[in-house]
C-alpha cells in the first residue's frame, strides 16, 4: 500500500471536489486540506496520507467520482454539440481532464489503506468491483491479487 500522493495528482483531486462542493452551495470542509496541498506544490513535496488522513475527503472525491461516471456520456455528448469553448479550452483538454480525476480516484481506492469504516466499506466494494472486471477481462493475476488484499483488509 501507498502512502505518498503525487501533489500534482491531489491538487487534482481536490479542486474538483472543491469545484463540485461550491457548485451544490454546500460548504467546502477541506480548506486546511486544500492549503496543506498548495503549500506543498511550492516545493514539489508528495502528500502523505499517513500526516494527513483523507478518509472523510475521499468519501466525497468518490461521490464526485461517481457522478462523473453516471454522466460522463452526457457530458461526452454536449461537449460535441458545443461549437466552441470560451477562454481557448479545447474540447479534448476537459475531456482528459476528467478522465485523469477518475484515474487518480481509482488510484487512491486500488492502492491506499483508510482507517475510517465508511470509506473501508466503500474501498472494499470498489475493489470487489474491480477484482470482477479483471476476472471478467480473464486477467486472473490481478483478479487474485485484489481477491487476497480483500481477505486481508476485512
């Protein structure tokens, strides 16, 4: 298991979680979080989850990371009907840009260990999820490999 984000990929995460958190008119609960990992950029530091526990965060990342999944070919398919985005963004950029948060997010629950039961709970059925794909993908190494962290993380 890892323990070390790569800024660049949290800072990521975490301003879409910002972004859709602001946009529901809900109060962002992660400010500290936030400044810790602008801080951290400065320098090019990684974000340690063991100083930093993102279990609450991450409950929330995995709702955005959800609702870009349940949307993603909605919002596939607005982007093309668009004739052109203002400020220069190129369609294919905001395309990319959501896809390295889903990355990023499934990153954090195939790789990282959380402490809170919630996040356990919801990291365990991702990773059952998974496990089944990979079996289904007749990827049989990393199907058993994520069968057997499963048995020895409950």
């Amino acid at each position: 298991m890892k323990n070390k984000i790569n800024i660049d990929d949290f800072i990521i995460i975490i301003r879409w979680v910002k972004t859709f958190i602001e946009y529901e008119g809900k109060h962002f609960e992660y400010q500290n979080l936030y400044d810790q990992a602008e801080t951290y950029k400065l320098k090019n530091t990684p974000f340690d989850t063991q100083i930093h526990h993102i279990d609450e965060f991450m409950i929330d990342a995995l709702k955005v990371y959800l609702k870009m999944k349940e949307t993603q070919s909605d919002f596939e398919e607005l982007l093309g009907d668009i004739p052109f985005i203002p400020f220069g963004v190129k369609k294919e950029s905001l395309i990319d840009h959501v896809k390295k948060y889903q990355t990023i997010c499934e990153d954090l629950m195939l790789n990282y260990k959380y402490e809170d039961p919630e996040i356990r709970a919801i990291q365990i059925g991702f990773l059952t999820e998974k496990m089944n794909e990979f079996a289904l993908n007749e990827d049989y190494e990393k199907a058993a490999e994520l069968r057997d962290y499963i048995k020895t993380y409950i």
